[in-house]
C-alpha cells in the first residue's frame, strides 16, 4: 500500500469518526474537524501532508466550488445580482482598502506587504462559508447572498492581489493603466469564457448519451478542467468553475425533466455525487488545516500583531457590509439588520487565503509573517465566529426552518 493512500485512507479515517461524534455533541462539522487536526499534531501525530498552495486550488478548490455553484439557480441570483456584485467588487476593495490602512498605520508594515495582505485576506472564502451555512442547515435568501458573493468576490480579490503582488516586485513602481486592464479583463472574463465553454461542452456532450455514469464523467472534466484550463492561461481557475457549475446545474439539475440535458437517473446521480465529493474535500481540508495552524509559530510574531490583523480584518468586512447595505435600504432588495449582521460575522476566511499566502515569493518582505498571520485570520474565523454563528442564527430569530419555497 502506499504511502499516498494510507494518508488518504488516514484521514479519512480521522473525519469519519469526528462527523459522528460532532453530529451527536450539536457542534459544527468543520470547527471539529479544524480542532481534532490541531490537537493530534500538538501531539506530534501526523494527519498527512502539509497545506501548499498546488493542494488547495488543484485538488480540494474545484469539487467544492463546483458543488456550491450547481444549488445556484438563476432566477435568484438574477433578482439579487445587484447587492451580490456590490458586496463582491465594492466590498473586497473596500475591505483591502481597510486592512492596507490599518497595517500601516498601526502596526507599521511596509505599504506593498500590507497591500499583499490585504488583498489575499479581503475575499470571504467560499469554502469556509458554505460548510458553515451547511452546519447550520440554513437555507432561503440571506443563505444565497452570502454564498454567492463568496463564490463570486474571487474574482476581484484575485485582481487585487495580483496587482498588489506585481506592484511589490517592481518596488512600489505605478502599475501601467493598460497593462492592469488586460489584466483585469484577462483574470475575469476569461475565467468566465473558460467556464463558458467547459460546461457547454459537457452539455452538448451529455446530449448524445443517456448513461448517468458517462453524465457525471463530463460534469467531473468540466469541474476541474476548467479551473486547470483558466489557471492555465493566467484566469481566474475559481470563477471558471463556478461558471461551469451554473451552467451544469441550472441546464441540467433544475431544467425541467423535458429540457434537461441530463437523464433521469443522471440527475440524481449528480446531485448525490457532488455532493459526496465535497463532503470528502470539506473533511480533508479542514482536518488538514487544523493540523497547519497548530504548527505555526505565532510566539514569534506577538499577540499585537494577531490580535491587530484580526481586528482589522473584522472591521473591514463590517465597513464592506453595513455601507454598502444602504442604497438597497428603500427597494425590494432591501437588507435587514439583522441580516447584516449574519453577514458581517459570517464573512469567514479560509482555504482560499492560506492558498494565496502560500503562494508568496520567499523575496516578498514580511512573507513569512503574512503566512502565519492568515493562519491566525483563519483560525479565529473558522473556530470562533463559524462556533457562534449557529448561536448568532438562533439570537437574531433565524432557523434551520428559514427555506425558500421549492
């Protein structure tokens, strides 16, 4: 056997047995899983390999974007498109913006490594949001706006962050104004052209069969082909496969039976498939990332500058939910209080950031440090506010019961 599968086979092994026990305490799947994964290597058991940026966005990013986008169904997202586009592209710079300022005023970062972190910290993460909503078994509209913005907020994060990281290496220079918007054009549209094309692909393919196996096959090419082949060409690998998965589930899922590209028996195989997939991504992931923040060294860097980046980073999302909350204050689109505030706490960050910050150069100044710091981000993120956030719900008169009509 190898040494491949026994980890595979290991941790699995480790999230099988936390589910359970989790599931009977009423505590959050993931938080159980970030916990156990930190406490066997505080005692120097290995859980499996170590968090790198190649394993986040190749292996684990894909089945669970791509499951999460395929419950997207368009008439929703079209009736609030505004309020997710302006949490997803005004909130991200915004909170960069907050997090930047605050690094260099407060704790005297240098203004390119603050920026860095700032951009790779400003985008809620669409992992860590879904599986807590998923804990929570909460669903209806306030569920689809801060998942969606999630799914889609990439996009901008990944343009700040490739601007700021290409603004460091040239030392501080002003970037080219045409250069950065090929380069914004490069990162979404082609992201969405790549997912485009990906999931018409497995549409007009699936056509021709009716084998559910063969089905599910195309769905699995164009999850992770499409992230492959937007990454590939210097796109946005995470907006590619969202797109796909729209574009697969709303053609296919939630088609009516007559206009489905899938069979019968497809549809509900995909349905259950995904969704087995990104339990297994969830399982490992998370366990994985308990396991890499219990071995970071924050004694190093100080409780100021953790406890500062934390703060920071939850005054920057309250600053990117509650303003722009408002123009929607008089319209039909209209975002209660309490909604903002579910929005404001539930802004987690997670295995996109850690992907992000280990993709730094060694040369970047402060990197280890802005490494380190993430985790911390994530940590207080995963552990804190995704353990309240089913106490939150129950406070501000949510429910699991809280659904959308079918």
């Amino acid at each position: 056997m190898s040494e491949s599968l026994q980890d595979i086979l290991w941790i699995f092994s480790i999230a099988m047995l936390v589910a359970i026990v989790a599931r009977r305490l009423f505590l959050p799947y993931t938080v159980g899983l970030v916990v156990v994964g930190g406490l066997l290597a505080f005692v120097r058991i290995d859980v499996g390999p170590p968090l790198t940026s190649e394993l986040i966005l190749d292996l684990f990013l894909p089945p669970l974007l791509f499951e999460a986008a395929l419950a997207l169904r368009w008439p929703k997202l079209r009736a609030d498109w505004p309020p997710i586009l302006t949490f997803a592209v005004l909130g991200t710079l915004v909170a960069m913006a907050v997090v930047a300022s605050g690094l260099v005023w407060l704790l005297h970062w240098p203004l390119a490594s603050a920026l860095v972190f700032g951009a790779l910290i400003s985008a809620t993460d669409p992992v860590a949001i879904i599986a807590m909503f998923k804990d929570s078994k909460f669903h209806g509209r306030l569920s689809l706006l801060i998942e969606a913005e999630s799914l889609f907020n990439d996009a901008a994060a990944a343009v700040l962050f490739a601007m700021a990281l290409a603004w460091a290496q040239a030392g501080g220079q002003a970037p080219n104004a045409t250069e950065t918007v090929f380069g914004f054009a490069r990162i979404v549209l082609g992201g969405v052209g790549v997912g485009a094309l990906a999931g018409a692909a497995a549409i007009l393919l699936a056509r021709g069969t009716s084998e559910h196996l063969v089905e599910l096959t195309l769905s699995a090419i164009a999850a992770f082909g499409s992230f492959i082949a937007a990454e590939r060409l210097q796109a946005s690998g995470v907006l590619a496969t969202v797109v796909a998965g729209l574009m697969v589930g709303n053609f296919g899922i939630f088609s009516p039976a007559d206009r489905s590209f899938l069979s019968r028996r497809g549809r509900e195989a995909m349905a259950d498939f995904w969704e087995f997939a990104a339990f297994l991504a969830n399982s490992a992931i998370f366990l994985l990332i308990g396991a890499n923040i219990a071995v970071m060294h924050y004694e190093t860097y100080g409780p100021v500058v953790i406890a500062g980046a934390i703060g920071l980073t939850l005054a920057a999302r309250a600053l990117a939910v509650y303003p722009l909350s408002l123009p929607f204050l008089r319209s039909r689109r209209r975002i209660s209080l309490n909604e903002q505030h579910v929005l404001w706490w539930g802004g987690l960050r997670g295995a996109l950031g850690l992907a992000l910050a280990l993709s730094l150069p060694a040369s970047l100044p402060l990197r280890d440090e802005i490494v380190v710091v993430t985790f911390a981000v994530v940590a207080f993120s995963v552990l804190v506010q995704g353990l309240t956030m089913p106490w939150l719900l129950r406070l501000l008169g949510f429910s699991p019961s809280d659904r959308d009509p079918a």
